[in-house]
C-alpha cells in the first residue's frame, strides 16, 4: 500500500489562460522564467499535453520565443501525450512505460475488438443482425459507446442498478431492446478478454492514470511536472490532474477557462457531473451542456477545484488579441437566460474588434474568398495564418486554391485514406470484385494513375481508352465472359488488344470467385495481390501506401482471427467505412506561414490571423448524433453527458479561435443540397454587435473580388452557327437517314456527314432506340435469311450483344411480343401472295451526281409484281405531316433506290410504303404492333397521295443537293426549330448562347 500522501498548504496550483493571450505562445512564455535552469534550461521539466499535435505546436512556440530572445541555446522540457481517443492516440512512454503490462494487462488491438464484437452482435441478434457494412458499422457504433462508459469509468454491472434500470423501463420497446442487446454483447465481450488476459484500451489508460496519480502522491517526482492544455474530463485523468496540480513544483494549466464569468451564470451551467444529493445523476436535462466554459466546469468538479482556486496566467503571446476581446467572447456565449444582458451592453463590450464577418453565395465561392484573404495576409512579412474547419471539402477546395499562388498549405488535419491514390486503388479493385466487372468501376480502376506501370503506361492507357469506347452503351453481362467477347471484338480493330485483356482478366480473375459471401480476410488477400499487380507494387511507395499497407495488414490479422465473412457486394462500402477513420498526413511540412486545421489540430495552435471557415449548422456544430444503442436519459443516468456536450466543445473550440489578434468568420449562403443555415455561433455575433456594429464586422469586399476572380471576360452574345464548307467538303455521300437532318437542321448534317463527328453513349447507359433498333434489325435479319424460332435467334442476339440481365429482364416481354406479331404478319401475308424479296439488303444509287446510300430493312413483292418497302421501328413511326411535309423521307429513298436497281435481285415499281412498328397497341391480339403508311388517302388528313410518293420524294432530295450539297447554302443551325431531331450536337452548336436572341439584337 502507498504511503500516506501529507497534506499540501499551498492546495492545488491551477492556472488558466485566457483566450486572447495566445495558449501555446503564452505557456511558453511563462513556462521559461518558472523553470527555466541557468545550465539546464527547461529540460528538469516534464510538460504533459493532450496529443502529439499540441506537442508539435508547443515545440514550434519555443523556437518562436528563443527568436524573440536571442537565446543561444534552449534544452527543451520533456514532453509527454496523454494521449486523445478522439483521434486514436496512444499514451506516451511517461505514463505507459515499458514494463507496466507485469500489473495493467495490455489493451486489445481495436480492429481486432471490433470484428469480435460483429461476431458477438450478430449471434446476439440472429435473424434480426443486419447483413455485411450495416452489421460492422453497427459493431463499431457499439463499440464507441462501450469506450464513451470506460472512459466515464462506469461499470458493465451499473446498467443493472435501479437508477437506470427505471429509466429504461419507460422507455420505447425499441430502446429496450437496443439497451438489453448491448449490454448482453458487452458482457460477453468482457468475459472473452478477462480469458485472454486483455483489456480494453480507455479502461487500460484508466488503470495507467491512476497508478501515475498514485505514484507521484506517494512520492512526488524529484523534477516539475506540469499539464497544459488538458481538458479531457474523464475521472481518471482528472484525478491525475488533481494530483499534478498539488505537487511541489506542479501545475495544471487550463486553456481558456473564463475567470470573468460571473457566480450567477457560471451556476446556471448546471450540475456538470456533481448532484445537490448523492442520490441525484451528475447530469441534468436543463444542464448547459452546449456552452463553451462546461465541459471545464466538469474537469474542476471532478478534480474537485473551486473555480476561485484558479489563477489567471498573466503571461502574453506574441499573437495576442486586446484584452477586452475575451469579456466580448464571455458575453458572446451566455446561456439563454443570460443573453438578454446584451440589451444592456455598451459598444464597447460588445465590439469585437479584429473580428470579421464574411459571407460568400456558396461553398466554392467561399473557399476562393478565404483563399484570396490567406494570399493578402502572406503579403505582410512573417504573418502566419491559419484556416480552421472542421468540413475537410472545403479545406480541400483552399488548398487546391492557394495552389493557383505556388502556396502549398500545411494541411495538419490530414486526407481520408480513400481519397488518396493508393486507397482509391484499393476501393476501385473491392468496387470491380463487388460489381462484378460493371463497366463504371472497371474503367475506373484501368485508368487509375497507378494501373499499367509495369505494362507500360502510354500503351495500355490506349487500350483503355478503345475499351471504354467499346463498353459505351448498356451495360454488359456480370462477369469477365461478356467483357471477353467485346475485346475479341475490339481486337479486330485494334492491334494487341486481346493480349491486353489477357492481363487485365488474369489479374481480374481472383476477385471475381464464386458465391455470394466469402472471408474478409481472403478478400483482402486477393485485393492485395491484384493491387501489387496491376500498379508494380507502387501502391505501397508513398505515405498513402504505408498507412494502406498499415491498415490492410491490421484488418486482415483480426479478420483472420475473428473468421469474418463479407458479401460481396458490400466489400467496397464496408472498406471505405473503415478506410474513412484513417487519416493521412504528409512526412514534410507546406507553407512555413499558412497552416489548415481541423478543430482537434487546432487547439492550442494560434496564428496572427485565424479564419473560421463552413460556420454553418451541421457542420460547426456538427448536428448531434444520439447514440444509436443507448438512449439519451439511459447515458444520464449512467452519469455520462449527452449528444449535445460536442457542441459545447466546438464553441470552446470557436471561443479560443475568436482569440486571435485577427479572426475572420466565414460561411455561405448555400450549400450543396440548398439553403444553409448559418452556425448559431454566427447567429450570437450577429445579434451581439447589432445593427449599429455589424456593418463595421462585414467584409464584402473579399467575397466581391472573388466573383470577378471568378467571372469570363465579357464577349458578344454567340450568333447562330451557320458554316460554309467548301465545295469539296460538300461533295459527300448521302444516307438514307441523312436526308431528313439534311433538310431539318443542316448543321447536325454538317457535324455528322461533314466532319464526321459521332455522340459517344454514357457507360451503363439506358438502352436507346438505337440500340433497341441495331438489336431487332440483326434478330429479323437472321430470321429472314435463316428461319426457325424467331424468340430463339432473339435470345442469341441479345447474348451476343451481351446484354445485361436486368436489361433484358425489362425490354424482354415487349420485345417477344412485337417480334410474334411480325411473324404473325408475314404468315398471314404469304396466303396474300406477298412474299419477302431482301431484308437489310445494302445499295445505292447516283442522282445528280450525289451518291445516295442506305440500307433497306425489307422489302417485299407484292401479288400484282409492285414492290413494298417496309421500315421497322421499335418506337413510334414518323407522323404522316412529317413525311409530307419531307422531314421524314427514308422510305421514298429506299423506293427510288429499289425502283433504280439498287439492290441485287430488287426490280419493280414501289407502290406501299409501310412502317411496322413494335410499340404498344390495343388493337393488336398480343398488344403490341402497328403497321402504318404515311399516305394521304381516305379520311386522312395529311401524308403524299401514293402516285406522288416517289416523285415528290425526288422533289425533296433535288432540292437538298442544289442548295447544300452542290449550292453554297449555308448549314444553318435549326434552320427548322420544329424538326424533332437528336439533340447529340446541341453543345457543340452553342445552343443556349444563341437560341431566342438571334431577333433581340444582341
């Protein structure tokens, strides 16, 4: 047992700083006149701060002051982390020394923990466990609140005592289940390690607190020990700080704590963690959860520190804000009750000055504005400055900004692995093995920056390219087989291409294996060797790299040791799920003077210049996220704060950044789902200053220049295009199918015929009429030349075009339907002496000196020696005004084709013109089928007289070719507006730049 501790005279020496003075700079400067040894310096001293980052921050703090001082030397203190869950750190080597696992068993890894308790959960819930990414998150979710009770130091046996068990038992059903299933998985969880002599790791540094804080009462360290910038308020670090604070040259040093904050208000906070009876839970419902100062109050109530123990630490930064800067930030941050002092508030107490507002349209506009105001601060000499936000997409868009400016910012907060070059490499190759080759995924995957290394970069990026046009269009069967087919194709075209795609499966293969689910952990395998593969092994050479190479190595182990299984088409979203907790940070430094930060990276930092930036509701604060397995009254009762305690941190977090000597707020309008609410932190400056003191706070000018910035330069209003091709470029063939654009939008003619340009289909695109169309034109074909089962050679079209299941699930049953009444059709027309002469028959024909050219879909030899010209369509046919009116005239060119020889074993005079049309028809037995011509005859109303066809047809082609083909008519852009053509070259025609303007002038 350890000896008796001696009572202390001088009671705990606990300090704070305050927001304006600049923590990092300030401590520093105090830290050297208190400790300092003539031949020694600081270095007796052992400074203990919250994370490796505020090590960092500390560290350059005293190379700023030994600048300032001219000092020759400076022997630094040692500094140790306590460490921060919140971003996954360690204790440092003081407080978890080698050796401390002979009597504090050692934590279990945390990958290796969450797995288990995927297993545990899913045996807990049977058929309810939901399946593959939804059960891990779940698992990790549980997990979280299992550490939220650790770190709190509750008991797995105080969710039985009746405080909570009465709380729960007025609760929904769902919470009841919720709250008997974790503590059932959690009972079982701490049996399976008490058995492998483990322990979790927030209840291992419990134990490694304690036994420090009872070490040094027992017998205080020879050298200083003082803790700085420490507000975690769990109980045992609490009680550690206590005894810090008590020891002969000991201290706790506090960021921030407000000394100014009157009796009245500093009560109204609430209980923070200490009833008025030992009967009542430490925390309230009405508690202030939400203020910046509660969370300190907490940390003194369990340290048990009165907060009139605590002393004001009267050194200075050297980025100091006016004093009167931190009463402006304690009034800004009143509770409710209290806010209404503001009315009574001189000009003087509620300017913040320094302070700037800036409001920007939108999240781009935003991230150029607070990238102009970085650039203008670099142009003062030695002035730091430093952007703070916790929405890493906008953190993104600045840096990507300053990089306009060669300014590199040092991005502290680190990049989400799966954003990285190696992570995406590795989430591509889980998305092919989920999608089993979609085309989407797969491209992405071969046109990675890493893909093809070893292979040869510039080849195989051309193979990808012929793939990914080869792949345009719906979507191909599941699988590498279909794929397979489309490169042999390819290869007919391309050289080497199906040795390319001989690789690509080879290394493709091992992903794609049989059956729905399979282990984690040989996913993984596969995932890694196939990554190696493909990249050369340069996934794992830089930073990104090594953390991936970290990670998969981690999740694979525990993985293997838990026996995790994973359906495959969830292997993609549970990695990114898991890759997204894990943070990349570069191995060197950006800018000396520009630095970004998260909102944890950010403590203690300060700069001349701080920018607050995406002040918005739901991002700063983050909307609070109940816990998903224990209700809010549940964790109170436990004595554990509720979901809103994180905004009371983020205001701490924004009340220390408003203590810079220059602070920009900084948020937009809009964001990318609409409306933005700006953050109630914003709310209380706004309505702090007042309409007197706000427009002196607002920065229009920064946002304005960012626009201009932004803004083309101002050109004339684009005429409608109208190109003169030469008469060589002219003289060129026309198709059957060109007529119509000829004469209804010459430009789409002009870009098509004349330069020979082709729209390109979307990847995994909706089958178009012209897919359809190619589909059912090479079914009837085979049919008419081959006989047999029209349904079976429609099948085998359809696989050879290798048309993905759900495809032809969809179009299938319409598809059978249309082609029975074709063959229903042409039986009934044989017993009319009809019969079919050429389907998809090719031929042309010269006519003014123009070739015309274009392929008949059938023709047919009619009982009195006449020919009929039949056209298929898999939608709805050309109205008849369209035909009369010669805006739809591919069936007159195919008769005056048939009538000229065009087509082997064709003769005759065409007299029926006959559109068969697969759509929907309620007349139809099968209902579908529609046979039309577009003859003005009868009671209709419009279409060519059947005499006429063929010469008013001839009418229209002349016409065309002496004004475009063989005139200097211009290929005017929607010359007909009325013409329902295909929209492919509307881009390319400036469309919207000129239609509707052309007659006002401009």
């Amino acid at each position: 047992m350890p000896a008796e501790r001696e009572p202390t005279e001088k009671g705990p020496q606990v300090y704070s700083i305050a927001a304006h003075r600049g923590f990092a700079d300030a401590l520093v400067a105090g830290l050297l006149p208190r400790y300092s040894d003539d031949q020694l310096g600081l270095a007796r001293l052992t400074l203990l701060l919250p994370s490796q980052r505020a090590i960092r921050t500390v560290t350059e703090a005293f190379v700023r002051l030994s600048g300032t001082r001219e000092l020759r030397g400076l022997l630094l203190p040692r500094m140790a982390a306590v460490g921060d869950l919140d971003i996954d750190e360690k204790l440092g080597p003081l407080l978890d020394p080698l050796g401390a696992g002979n009597d504090i068993p050692p934590a279990v890894e945390p990958t290796q923990r969450w797995l288990r308790l995927a297993v545990l959960l899913a045996d807990e819930l049977g058929d309810r466990a939901p399946k593959g990414p939804a059960l891990l998150r779940q698992a990790f979710d549980l997990g979280r609140t299992m550490d939220r009770l650790l770190v709190e130091g509750i008991r797995p046996e105080e969710l039985l005592e009746p405080r909570v068990v009465d709380v729960v038992g007025e609760l929904a059903e769902h919470w009841k289940r919720s709250t008997l299933t974790f503590a059932r998985v959690q009972l079982r969880w701490l049996a399976e390690l008490e058995g492998s002599g483990l322990v979790d790791a927030p209840a291992r540094r419990n134990r490694l607190f304690d036994r420090a804080a009872a070490k040094w009462a027992a017998q205080a360290p020879a050298t200083p020990i003082v803790a700085a910038g420490v507000t975690s308020a769990s109980p045992s670090l609490a009680r550690l700080l206590r005894v810090v604070s008590e020891l002969p040259r000991g201290a706790v040093i506090l960021p921030d704590l407000d000394l100014s904050l009157d009796a009245e208000t500093w009560a109204a906070l609430g209980r923070a963690g200490v009833g008025e009876s030992p009967d009542d839970p430490p925390f309230a419902r009405e508690d202030a959860v939400t203020h910046p100062q509660y969370h300190l109050k907490l940390l003194l109530n369990r340290m048990g520190v009165q907060r009139g123990e605590v002393q004001p630490w009267h050194r200075a930064g050297m980025a100091a804000a006016p004093p009167e800067r931190s009463k402006a930030i304690s009034n800004l941050f009143l509770p409710p009750a209290a806010s209404a002092r503001w009315v009574g508030l001189t000009a003087e107490q509620r300017r913040l000055t320094g302070v700037t507002l800036m409001v920007s349209d939108h999240p781009g506009h935003e991230a150029q504005s607070i990238a102009l105001k970085i650039r203008e601060a670099l142009e003062v000499p030695e002035k730091r400055v430093a952007l703070i936000t916790p929405d890493r997409a906008l953190a993104a868009r600045v840096i990507s900004h300053l990089r306009r400016w060669n300014v590199e910012a040092d991005d502290t907060a680190g990049e989400p692995l799966p954003l990285t070059p190696a992570g995406r490499l590795l989430l591509q190759l889980a998305e092919v093995a989920a999608s089993n080759a979609a085309p989407v995924p797969l491209l992405a995957l071969l046109g990675h920056p890493y893909s093809g290394e070893k292979f040869g970069r510039a080849d195989w990026l051309d193979h990808v390219r012929a793939f990914d046009l080869a792949l345009r269009g719906p979507r191909p069967g599941p699988g590498l087989a279909p794929l397979r087919a489309v490169a042999e194709e390819r290869d007919k075209h391309v050289r080497g291409f199906a040795e390319w795609w001989g690789v690509v499966e080879g290394l493709l293969t091992p992903l794609l294996g049989d059956g729905e689910d399979m282990p984690l952990a040989s996913a993984l395998d596969a995932l890694i060797a196939a990554g190696e593969a493909i990249s050369g092994g340069r996934i794992w050479d830089e930073a990104d790299g090594r953390s991936l190479s970290s990670f998969v190595e981690d999740l694979r182990d525990a993985a293997r040791a838990a026996g995790t299984r994973i359906e495959r088409d969830g292997l993609a979203v549970a990695l990114r799920d898991a890759m997204e907790r894990v943070a990349v940070r570069k191995p060197w430094g950006g800018h000396p003077r520009v630095a970004v930060y998260g909102l944890i990276e950010a403590r203690m930092s300060r700069a001349d210049m701080v920018i607050c930036g995406g002040l918005t509701e739901g991002t700063w604060p983050a909307a609070p996220s109940p816990d998903a397995l224990l209700a809010a009254p549940v964790l109170r009762a436990l004595g554990v704060p509720g979901a809103d305690f994180r905004i009371g941190l983020a205001a701490h977090d924004l009340a220390a950044a408003l203590g810079a000597p220059e602070v920009v707020l900084s948020y937009a309008r809009r964001d990318t789902s609409g409306p933005a609410i700006p953050s109630r932190f914003v709310l209380r400056v706004r309505a702090m200053l007042g309409a007197d003191l706000l427009d002196r706070h607002l920065d229009r000018e920064t946002p304005a220049l960012a626009r201009r910035l932004n803004e083309p330069a101002r050109k004339t209003a684009h005429t409608r295009p109208q190109p003169m091709p030469s008469p060589e470029q002219r003289d060129v063939p026309i198709a059957v199918t060109g007529l119509d654009r000829l004469r209804g939008d010459p430009y789409q003619f002009y870009a098509s015929d004349i330069l020979r340009l082709r729209a390109l289909d979307a990847l995994d695109a909706e089958p178009t009429a012209a897919w359809k169309g190619t589909a059912v034109h090479q079914i009837l074909e085979r049919w008419h030349k081959e006989g047999g089962s029209l349904g079976a050679i429609a099948s085998e079209e359809l696989d050879k075009m290798s048309a993905h299941p759900l495809v032809r699930g969809l179009w299938w049953p319409r598809l059978i339907a249309g082609l029975r009444w074709i063959e229903e059709q042409i039986a009934a027309q044989d017993g009319q002496g009809r019969r079919v002469l050429a389907s998809e028959i090719k031929g042309s024909i010269t006519f003014k000196g123009v070739t015309i050219k274009g392929r008949a879909d059938r023709i047919d030899a009619l009982a009195d020696g006449t020919l009929a010209v039949v056209d298929y369509k898999t939608g709805g046919p050309p109205t008849a005004r369209r035909v009369q009116e010669g805006f739809a005239l591919q069936l007159g060119l195919i008769g005056l084709m048939a009538r000229d020889g065009a087509f082997a074993g064709v003769a005759g005079e065409p007299t029926r013109f006959e559109y068969w049309s697969l759509r929907k028809n309620s007349k139809s037995a099968s209902g579908f089928g529609e046979l039309s011509e577009p003859i003005l005859e009868g009671a209709k109303k419009s279409g060519i007289p059947r005499g006429e066809f063929l010469s008013e047809t001839e009418r229209f082609l002349g016409d065309a070719i002496d004004r475009w083909i063989k005139g200097s008519d211009a290929f005017t852009a929607r010359l007909n507006p009325a013409y329902p053509g295909y929209a492919d070259y509307d881009q390319l025609m400036r469309l919207q730049e000129w239609q509707g303007r052309e007659d006002d002038g401009e």
